[in-house]
C-alpha cells in the first residue's frame, strides 16, 4: 500500500487560496463566462467599475461575500467567530486575485484554442482550489464556508450542496446580467458558466478523492480551537 504524504491543514489553505485565485484569472482571461460562485461579485465588478475605475473584482469578491457572511448568520440564527476570519479569508483572497489577473491578463491566447485551454486550466484549479480549503479548520471563504453550513446543519453530503448552492448562484447571475446590461444580455455569465454549474461540485468531489488517496491532513498549530 501506498504510503500518502503529509500535508498541513495550514498549507492546504494557503495553496486553496491561491490555487483558486489562479484559476479564476484564468476562467476571465478565457472569456467563456465565469464559474457560477464568483459570477454574482464578477457582475457587481463590471457594473460599478464603469463608474468606479478603481474598483476592482478582488474589492467586489470581499463586498459580495461580506453580504453572504451576514445572510449566513441570519439563516443559522447564531454569529460565530469563524465568520469573522472567513471576512478575513475573502479579503486575502481578493488581494492575490487582483495579482492573478494582472498577471493573466499578459497571457496571449491563440484564438479560439487557447481559449478553451485557458478554461479547462481555470476550471481545474478552481476545483482543487475549493478542495484544498475543504480539508483545513481555518474558515474559508463564504462560499464554502456557507455549503459546509447547510451541510453540517442538515446531514446532508456536501458535494449535493455544493451542486445546488452553485445552481442558485448560476441564477442569481442571470438575474444580475439581465438588471445590468440588458434583458437577454448575458455578460460573465456565458455557456462556460452553465457548464460549470453541473460539473463542479463532481468535479471537486473528485479532486477531494484525490487529495485524500495522496495526502494526510494533519494540524501543524495549535489554532483549531479558534476556528470552531
């Protein structure tokens, strides 16, 4: 048998972040449409950047995500503190998001092929990404934070969460394009976007699978406690 590798709780989040973050630059840069849980924060940036310059979708992924924090508390009628460094998570987050995309945005793409490669890497690391903050005590981001919410609160298995939460996200961002730009008029959210919504929380399952065949997650700090 195979002997798995160790991996920190700590360093499962610090490479969830980033490895998500790198994944959504990705899915922007190859202009298919977003993946369904970032969507919402993707169309509330293109909106207000018309009128704020500086506003960037880093900003828009903490804003939207601080709104989730507070719907979460009134649906779990209690406030942990575990909200609070998720605030602190999405924060991080939009900073090395704002990077990822600068950084992306010098990418060439080679016409239509280099587009989809673009999104099939974005795609798979957004997946690995959200796996990765699926397998650390330290609060991740709202979205995950809320699906591992509902999930504890109702028995339910997380993938099957994570599936419809991201077919009411999908929804949402139909809404917000059409109040937007136009009824009829999809902007960020395109068939890489619907695609999406049926095949990540598989997909994720997956690459969960595939982080527990080749690691242990074990705690590194003390700091558990912290985060219940």
């Amino acid at each position: 048998m195979k002997k798995k590798g160790l991996l920190s709780s700590e360093t499962a989040y610090f490479l969830g972040i980033i490895v998500l973050a790198l994944g959504t630059a990705f899915m922007e840069r190859a202009d298919f449409g977003m993946s369904m849980v970032v969507a919402p924060a993707y169309l509330f940036y293109l909106k207000l950047s018309q009128f704020i310059p500086w506003f960037t979708f880093g900003m828009a992924e903490y804003c939207f995500q601080a709104v989730l924090l507070i719907i979460i508390a009134l649906v779990m009628r209690r406030f942990k503190s575990m909200y609070l460094f998720s605030f602190v998570t999405a924060f991080i987050y939009g900073i090395i998001l704002d990077l990822m995309m600068a950084a992306a945005g010098m990418i060439v793409l080679d016409g239509i092929a280099g587009r989809i490669i673009c999104f099939i890497i974005g795609l798979v690391f957004c997946s690995f990404g959200v796996a990765l903050l699926f397998h650390t005590y330290i609060a991740p981001e709202a979205y995950e934070l809320m699906v591992k919410e509902i999930s504890a609160k109702t028995g339910t298995d997380i993938t099957k969460v994570k599936t419809v939460y991201d077919c009411c996200s999908c929804a949402l961002a139909v809404i917000l394009s059409f109040l937007f730009f136009g009824f009829g008029h999809f902007e960020g959210v395109k068939a890489g976007t619907f695609f999406c919504a049926l095949i990540n929380g598989w997909l994720i399952g997956q690459c969960s699978r595939l982080l527990e065949q080749q690691f242990d997650f074990r705690d590194a700090w003390t700091l558990r406690r912290y985060f219940a």
